[in-house]
C-alpha cells in the first residue's frame, strides 16, 4: 500500500468493510449501539445526508436561474 498525503496507509474497500463491521459488532456487543440504531443512521446518510443532498442543489441550480446565482454569490 503506499501512503497518501496525511501518511494514513490506504487501504482496500474489503479492509474497510471489514473494519467497519468489526466496529459495529463491538458497538452492538457492549450495548452502545442497536443493530436498529446502526441502520437508521445508514439510512439516514444515503438518503438524507449523503450525495442525494448535492445532486439536489446541482438539480434546482440547473432548473431554477435565481437559485443559482444566489447559489453562485455566496460561494465567491
């Protein structure tokens, strides 16, 4: 593996599922976490917090001109 910039190895998507769901097992063995809790806020990422949010913006700024160019001035 080589190193990316902040020197963190980088690492495979199967190395970081497999991270991933070994920390969620913890957290759901030690009672910090339930499996429901764990998929609400999976769900709650892909479909209110995650990319959809973006292609929303990209979508209104397209359709709408005057939501682009307040869009536009408060990102200059």
């Amino acid at each position: 593996m080589t190193a990316n910039p902040t020197d963190t190895p980088l690492r495979t998507q199967e190395e970081i599922a497999a991270r991933v769901k070994a920390l969620e097992s913890v957290l759901i063995e030690k009672g910090v976490v339930t499996t429901k809790a764990v998929d609400r806020l999976v769900e709650v990422y892909e479909n209110e917090v995650g990319p959809q949010l973006g292609a929303k913006v990209v979508a209104k700024a397209w359709t709408d001109p005057e939501f682009k160019e307040r869009l536009l001035s408060t990102t200059a």
